[in-house]
C-alpha cells in the first residue's frame, strides 16, 4: 500500500498497478519452476486468478504454481492473426543466442494435435517434448520471462532495453555443466538491462562470475543467516578449488572413505 523512502511513505506510482507497464518490471522463479502441459492449461482461468503481476513471481512462494506453457505461446507469436508477430525476429534471434552455440531454426510441427516447435541443427531435428528435463527446464522459464518482456515492452523499444530483476531459485537446475559454465554471462549479454539475482549450489556456477557478484550465505555461530562476500577471487578457477575454498569450505572433494584411506596411507 505504500512505498518508503528516507523521508517515509510514498504514494504509489499507479503504473505499478498497471500489468503492462515496464515500471518496477520484477520475474522470479522458483526451484519448482515447470510449464503446465498445453492440454490442462487455461490461460481465461489463470488471468481469472492471480493477477498479472503476481503471475510473474508466483513460482517462487506457491510451489504448485506452474508457468505458461512455452511451445503453444510461441506457437501463437509465430502466426498472429494469419501474420508473425511483430516481436517474431527478434524473439528468434534472443532464443537462437540463448540456446546453443550453433545455429538453430524454428520449425512448426505437430504432436498430439497441439502445435509443437523443433529445435534444428547440423545434427538432429528433436521436438520440444523430446527435450531432456534440463533444457525444457530451461525453455520454460526463459520462455516465460520472455512473454512477459514482450507484454511490458513499449513498441518504440526493443525487449534487451526494458529494466528490470529477475530471481531464479538454483539457477543450474537440471542444467548439463557445459549450460552451467556459460548460462550467467549469456543472459546478461542477451538481456543488459535486466539484474538477474540467483541462488547455486554448482562450483562451475560460482566461478562463471567474478567475485564482486558471489555472496555466501552462511549460517553464523549465533545461529542466524549472514551473508558476505568471498575472501578470495575465484572467476575462472577448477572445480576443485571452488569447492575447497570459502565459497563451499569443503575439506576435501575426496568421498569419505576414499579420503580416508589416502590419509591413512600418507
């Protein structure tokens, strides 16, 4: 109901009220974070429930909130109204960026009945469903990120210029290492504009950024949470140095027993 400064409340600015306006553009998403299946989805139902705005962050408080499924959305941006949507090049050209290293085309088909995307390249043509956990994973909440953008994005502007932050709860879920590595340095490439904050439990994760963007969050000894920065510069290290230093203070990466019996034998 107020907003607070040094001075004390504030009136609320109206455009937070407002689901398409840019100002105060907030996502978050949870560990739970999935797409409903196409077939159960209804977006009359959902608008009906949640408003627009808390639809953007539901995923991280209700954990049986599911995200807009991704390949009918784009389905839809692809033929609007008998034509491509006016944002249709230039989400291809995001998506194609974010997703691989290689070239990708977008190509229609058909599952089910139901309009389906196939991602192509030199090696194989794999339908959206056929996609292993992590890159659906992926998929779906970048793809939910990116309808959003597209809603609060004025004409004039194109989506990387809206401002805005964006929370992802364990970041590297379900993700192979090679999308570990590079996923934090390509979304903020692809979407300046944007803070993304994100929580990660993966060494190859905590050392993709330099030291000023890591906190730890540690439990002190007086039992409540702290969180501070790193001691030591860890951008560009090895696994193993990771996870022996202050960011995770494992003693070892041996397993136990193993451990064990090295030491046994020095």
């Amino acid at each position: 109901t107020h907003l607070y400064a040094g001075n004390g409340p504030l009136p609320v600015p109206e455009s937070l009220h407002e689901a398409n306006d840019p100002s105060f553009f907030l996502c978050g998403y949870g560990s739970n974070r999935r797409s409903e299946p196409a077939a159960t989805f209804d977006e009359a139902a959902r608008n009906k429930s949640w408003a627009p705005r808390y639809q953007r962050v539901a995923s991280l408080h209700e954990e049986g909130f599911t995200l807009t499924p991704f390949s009918p959305w784009l389905a839809r941006m692809s033929s609007d109204n008998g034509k491509p949507h006016t944002r249709w090049d230039e989400m291809v050209t995001l998506l194609s960026n974010l997703l691989s290293t290689t070239d990708i085309e977008w190509s229609r088909g058909i599952v089910d009945g139901e309009a389906e995307f196939v991602l192509s390249n030199d090696h194989a043509r794999v339908q959206f469903s056929a996609l292993s956990d992590g890159y659906r994973a992926y998929l779906s909440w970048l793809g939910d990120l990116l309808r959003h953008l597209v809603e609060v994005t004025p004409k004039s502007s194109r989506i990387a210029e809206t401002p805005g932050v964006v929370l992802i709860d364990e970041l590297d879920l379900h993700l192979h290492p090679s999308w570990q590595r590079r996923l934090l340095g390509e979304l903020s490439h692809a979407f300046p504009k944007l803070q993304f904050i994100v929580t990660s439990h993966s060494p190859i994760v905590a050392s993709s950024v330099p030291r000023e963007n890591v906190l730890i969050v540690d439990r002190s000894p007086r039992g409540p949470a702290e969180v501070h920065w790193p001691d030591k510069e860890y951008y560009g290290s090895s696994v193993d140095e990771v996870l022996t230093g202050d960011y995770f203070e494992l003693e070892s990466t041996l397993p136990p027993e193993l451990r064990l019996q090295v030491e046994a034998e020095e």
